[in-house]
C-alpha cells in the first residue's frame, strides 16, 4: 500500500487535469483494440525495435458468441510498418485461423508464444516479443537488467527469465514459459529477446518502451569502462513501487495521456494504421 508521502509524491508528477469518471477507452471494444494494435505495430517500428517480418504483439478479442477464445496477430510476411487495422488476422486457442482478411497466415513461432500467455494469463490482454539489439544484448548476461538509474529501477525484481530452447516451434515448450512467467509482467527470454504482458495495449507498448531504453542504457554504462553504480536494493524496490501505482492508476481510470500521445505521434508520422 502507498504511503501518504508516496502518493503526494506521485500526484506532483502530473498537475492539473481532472480524472474522467469512467474510463475513456472500452476494453470489450473490437474496434478499439484493433486500432491499438495496429498501432502497437507501428510505433515499435517507428522506434527501430522491430525486426524485419519477425516477432509479434498479440491482442486478445472479447470471446466469440459460442465462447471461442479469439486473438489478434499480425499477418505472416508483413513489416509492422504496413499493419493495420483491417489487416489483422483473427486466431483462436489452438492456432486456427477464424477471420484472415490478406490471405497470409501467422507466424507458428509467434503462435507458440502468444497463445500459451493469453490462455493462462487473462489479466494479458496484449503480449509483446521483441528482438531488439539491446534486448538480447541484455538476455544474453546472466545478470540480467541492473538497477543502474531510474529507467531500470522501475523493473527491478519484475522480471522473469526463461532459458532458450531454439525457436519456438515446440508446443511442450508453452507450459515452461507460463511457468518461468509466472504473474509477473516482464520477461527475458534468455540469449532471444524480451516479452511484455499489459493489461491493455497501451500498457504493453510503454513497458516495452522503458525496458528498451533501459537496456540501452545499460549496454551504454557498462560500455564505458567505468564502474557500474547500482542502486540500492531498498532504492530500486521503492522506485519499482511507485512506477506500479502509477500503472495501476492508469488502468483504473482509463486516463492516459502518454499513449494518446502516441496516437498523436502516429497520426503525423504513421497515418493510415487505423485503417
């Protein structure tokens, strides 16, 4: 539970602007969550972390009217510079294809992952895997992301890790990620890349955001040569905490203002996603 210190303290990151009273967006709405996926897509490559046709972000859809479990994939052989709304390939839980509006099919890999966090995770509303140069830089150390600053802190004792056992074309191999998951939300897949959990799209699209450029900064600092400050182990847990609550409030109401500045982003580098 925040203290009343630790919640004036992250009230006086944002001034002015009163709360809705009921949240902006609509999580059961298929045309919403189309429209963040596809942007999901778009702003990972506008930031250089896609790569080529590879990788995935998932989203999972309101159950179909005969309770088929449904999820959103991009189509196989696209760029996440071409994805968009319509584009987007319906999946259910065991890999069939319900509605494929280009004709090109899924990725299997990005299936094995995908499908094996939605079905055991339905607090996962969006999963994102990624393949960036930092990412695997940082998944190839034993020792993981350091609390070096501030970006890092915010995942300090969140992240999960799972050992690499060749590209993920094995079913069996679903059961260990759910379970070297866990509840958290964080993910290096060691030697491979990173995978993100998010309550909503837009939560999935910022945490992989800070995890990069935590990364990045990382592989930086330890590039120098020089030594390494680490946080303190109490510092790192606070920050962690206070980045939480600040999720949490962000989910709860609906509000948030950094993703619909993305959306305006988008909007002037990236036009036509929503489509």
């Amino acid at each position: 539970m925040a203290t009343q210190t630790e919640t004036a303290q992250e009230e006086a990151m944002s001034l002015g602007g009163a709360a809705p009273s009921a949240p902006r967006r609509d999580s059961a709405d298929e045309a919403q969550i189309r429209r963040d996926l596809a942007a999901a897509y778009r702003m990972i490559a506008l930031k250089g972390m896609d790569d080529s046709i590879y990788t995935h972000i998932s989203a999972r859809l309101p159950d179909g009217t005969d309770g088929t479990k449904r999820f959103l994939l991009n189509p196989y052989g696209m760029m996440f510079d071409e994805v968009t709304a319509g584009s987007l390939v319906t999946i259910d839980e065991t890999g069939a294809i319900l509605d494929d509006p280009l004709g090109l099919g899924v990725n299997a890999a990005g299936f094995t992952i995908h499908s094996a966090v939605h079905m055991a995770r339905h607090d996962a509303a969006c999963v994102l895997h990624t393949h960036t140069v930092a990412g695997v830089a940082v998944s190839s150390v034993r020792e993981g992301l350091l609390p070096l600053n501030q970006w890092s802190a915010q995942f300090h004792g969140r992240i999960a890790f799972h050992e690499y056992e060749g590209i993920a074309l094995d079913l069996e191999e679903r059961a260990r990620i759910v379970a070297d998951l866990g509840t958290l939300n964080v993910m290096l897949l060691r030697n491979h890349g990173t995978l993100i959990c998010g309550r909503s799209v837009a939560e999935a699209v910022k945490l992989a955001l800070n995890l990069e450029r935590s990364c990045k900064a990382q592989v930086a600092a330890l590039s120098m040569g020089l030594t390494p400050d680490v946080l303190p182990e109490d510092v790192a847990a606070h920050t962690a905490g206070q980045y939480a609550r600040a999720y949490d409030k962000m989910e709860a109401t609906g509000r948030d203002p950094e993703w619909d500045a993305m959306l305006r982003l988008l909007d002037r580098a990236a036009p036509g996603y929503a489509d």
